[in-house]
C-alpha cells in the first residue's frame, strides 16, 4: 500500500472479490440478463469508497519513468 493512503475497510475489500468473482462467473442470484443485486451493491461500495471527501487523489503512473512497458520481451528468433 501507498504510504498516506488509508486501508480500505474490509466491505470495500470484499466488495472487489464480488465484482472480480463476477467477471469470472455467474453467482446463483444472477438474473438471466446478467443484472445482479450482489453485484450493483459491491458497484455501489466501491464507488463510494472512491468517491469520499478524504480520498487523495492517484497520481498517475507512467511506464516510461520506470522503464517497463506491457510488451513481452521479444525473443530472437528471426523475425521482427
């Protein structure tokens, strides 16, 4: 965690597994349509947790300070 940052709660925590175990599967109160009450009350949470007054704000992280990029190195093998 970033230093100065609060510690999510833990409804905020488990709030992230629900909508992370959404997008994996359907849960047995899922409606043929994909609408979910569990699901749009972790949206809800979530939303929010990042919405409050007190949250500082992220600083944007860029790839090129720290010289990583989201590309596999590319591996000799003849061909560009």
């Amino acid at each position: 965690m970033v230093e100065g940052r609060p510690e999510p709660p833990f409804r905020v925590l488990m709030a992230g597994y629900v909508v992370d175990f959404h997008h994996r599967d359907a849960c047995p109160r899922c409606l043929p349509d994909g609408s979910c009450r569990r699901l749009a009350a972790a949206a809800e949470t979530l939303r929010v947790w990042r919405d409050r007054p007190d949250r500082q704000p992220r600083e944007p992280a860029t790839r090129e300070q720290d010289g990583t990029t989201d590309r596999p190195a590319q591996i000799e093998r003849g061909t560009p």
